[in-house]
C-alpha cells in the first residue's frame, strides 16, 4: 500500500475517491456525500490552495482510503477533513498511515496543531440524544463509545477530544472536536511512498 498526493489530472484516481468517500460515509453520515456529483464537489475542492489531498494505493493502483487536509489560523492549524477508508480495507494500518502522512506534510509547512470533527449523527456516544449545556465538560469526561463510533481510533492515534458542539447535525447529535500537537518530532518519518500494513 502507497500514500500518494492526489491531483486534479488524475481523473480516474479522483472518481475512485468520490465513489469511496460516498460509500464509506453512507452508513455513519449519510447526507454528508450522498451521490457522487456532492463527493466529486468535495474532491475537486481539495485541490485549492491550503489544502492537501492523499490517498492510499493497493499493489494495482486502485484508490482505497482518502485524507484530506484544510489549512487554517495561518498555518498553525489544520483541520483533517475527511478521512475515508474502503470497507474492505479496513482494521489494516491504512487510516492510521493516512492521518501520519498528513501529519507529515502539514508539520513540514509549519503546523502546531491537527484537528478534526467527527460527528454523531446515529447515537453512538454517550454524547448523543441529551441536554449537552448543562454540563460539557463532566459529559465529555465521560464520554463511553456505545455503537461503534470512531473517536477511539483518533484517541489511539494520539488525538484528545478538545470540545463538543451540541446539536450540530439536529437536536441531540453533536459534533465531537479532537485534535493533535505536532510540535513533538515523529516517532517515525513518512515519505510519499509511505508503506502500510
């Protein structure tokens, strides 16, 4: 598996990921992408300036995981958005090579901080389905994952949660902040031709 910059010229590359970024969102987010001219829109718009676009390659070339990357606060900041892995190529290395060559590249252009939303449309945290302005914080300390949602796997990839949005997606389905320090060096150093499991 290769981690590889995706452009614009690439078409059929590009019509992968907005079959894969519809597909792997239909469950968790389905009005996120919910046909392919929506997620070719979300392609094509990676490619504008302050962002970054990677995708991971099987042996044949074919696309099976996309992250995106958006700069923000001048530099000091970006957001990971969105992070997709094909249903079958999951649970292999592939998400948690993806987020480390977007850490790589936006820590090069000088960033301090990796943050991201993932939100919980489908009552899958403890987050969900209740009054969050009573008390944010105590709910966030004890957030318990109840259906599979993926604030674990960013947890284990270093992220903490840093805030909640309360009813960001309709009443009771809150968005869930996390984000990362770059400012530590990397354990391990990625390159384009970054290798997966």
């Amino acid at each position: 598996m290769r981690i590889v910059e995706l452009g614009p010229t690439a078409a059929d590359a590009v019509e992968q990921t907005a079959a894969l970024l519809v597909a792997g969102f239909r469950e968790q987010a389905p009005t996120a992408w919910p046909d392919l001219e929506t997620a070719r829109r979300e392609v094509q718009e990676s490619f504008g300036p302050g962002r970054l676009s990677l995708v991971a390659r099987d042996p044949s070339g074919r696309v099976v995981g996309w992250v995106g990357g958006i700069e923000q606060y001048d530099g000091h900041v970006w957001e990971l958005h969105p992070l997709v892995v094909g249903a079958a190529h999951r649970r292999r290395g592939i998400g948690r090579a993806l987020v480390a060559g977007l850490e790589a590249r936006v820590r090069e252009r000088g960033a301090v901080t990796l943050w991201l939303g993932t939100d919980d449309e489908r009552g899958q945290t403890s987050l969900a389905g209740i009054d969050l302005y009573s008390d944010v914080a105590a709910q966030i300390a004890s957030i318990r994952n109840l259906h599979g949602h993926p604030y674990p796997f960013y947890e284990r990839l270093g992220f903490v949660i840093v805030g909640i949005l309360p009813d960001a997606n309709g009443v009771g389905k809150p968005d869930i902040f996390m984000a990362k320090s770059l400012r530590a060096t990397p354990r391990t150093s990625t390159t384009q031709d970054e290798q997966c499991r």
